[in-house]
C-alpha cells in the first residue's frame, strides 16, 4: 500500500480549541493526503468519538480549556473502552522543553509536533507514527501506550549532559599529563519522539503550559 492510499484510509482526529489552527491543521492534512478528519474543540467529545469510533491518528493540543493535552492523554491511555486501543497520539505546542515533555511522554504520547509546524513535519511524524511507533506495553492504573521508559532516561541523559563530557584516560606516567579522549556525543533527538531540545537552560523553571 502506498502512502498516499495509506493515508486516505486512515481516520485522523484534530483536538485544538483554536478554530484558525482547527482549519489550517485539516488543510495541510488534506493537502497530505488525508481524507477522514474529524475536528474537535471539546476534549470531551473528543474522548466520547474515540471510544466509539476506530480512530488511527490523534493530533491534540497541549493547551485546551477544561481538560489540557496531557491530561487528555493520560485518559485515553487508561480508557478500556477505546474501538483502537493502538491509536496513535501527536502532542502539538510551541513549548519543547523537558517540563512539558516529560509529562507527555508519561502519559501515552507517540510523538511531539512542534509549533509553528510545517507540512514536512507534520507528514513525517504522521507517517512515523502510523508505521514505525514505538512498542505499546501494559503499564500501572490499566495504562496501555507507548513504551516510554526508553526515552525518559534519554532525556535524563540529555539533561545532566551524559555521554558529552570528555573522560580522562589513566596514564602510566603520573608525571605526564592526563589525554582527553573525546568521547561520542548523544543525539539531541529525543528517540521516537523528533523533538530537539534547544535550550537546556529553561529545563527546570517554572513554565506554564503556554499554547
């Protein structure tokens, strides 16, 4: 199957309270490909569609009245009612910072769309979700998702800056100088998720959840 019949078959929900978003994300998804898009503002109607609807592809907002994205997620993945318990979930914000992305990855995300976004991007991660996804486990309180053990401790490694500091090699020679030896530096990429941290220096302070 090619990607383009892939994509017309595929059932896509928008989750975003920002109607021009609403319209310009159902654009660029047309302009994919995509023909099955249902468009939400209500997190809660969302929630009611999937469990009744075989859904294979969520783009939610991170910034949602009543209900935010996380939180949505984190309901959908401990909802044993869902038609497609392996739909696949895009988080969408402007904010790629670990205060945000931790919480994501924990509660079920498969991927994080940053904005502004562009069609490249939102095509890449929808195909990566939808062919080449993460492993779903069984986890605690019924959850059942993405496997995000893996990528927690990437990006603890990416915070205290593990596998970027040089090691010093032990000589036999005490009077000689100890040799750097530079060693491999971790990719910047979160795996599975495409997102870049940018600005390591904002990982801990006080965010709000900004749209």
């Amino acid at each position: 199957m090619s990607s383009s019949e892939m994509f017309a078959e595929t059932r896509v929900v928008v989750l975003d309270d920002n109607r021009n978003f609403q319209g310009l994300l159902r654009t660029m998804l047309r302009q994919s490909g995509f023909r099955q898009i249902d468009v939400f503002g209500d997190p809660g109607e969302a929630l009611a569609h999937v469990s009744e609807v075989a859904v294979d592809l969520v783009f939610v907002d991170l910034v949602m009245p009543r209900q935010n994205g996380i939180e949505w997620t984190r309901a959908v993945r401990r909802r044993p009612s869902l038609v497609n318990p392996y739909m696949g979930i895009v988080m969408m914000s402007g904010h790629a910072v670990r205060t945000v992305l931790e919480p994501a990855v924990v509660a079920g995300i498969d991927a994080f769309l940053v904005k502004p976004l562009s069609p490249e991007a939102l095509l890449k991660h929808a195909r990566r979700v939808l062919t080449r996804r993460e492993p779903y486990v069984g986890g605690p309180d019924d959850y059942w998702g993405p496997d995000y053990r893996r990528t927690r401790q990437r990006m603890h490694a990416i915070e205290t800056g593990i596998g970027r500091r040089r090691r010093v090699a032990a000589v036999a020679d005490p009077r000689q100088p100890p040799v750097e030896r530079p060693v491999t530096p971790l990719p910047r990429a979160l795996p599975g998720l495409d997102v870049e941290i940018v600005d390591r220096s904002r990982y801990h302070s006080d965010l709000l959840f900004l749209d």
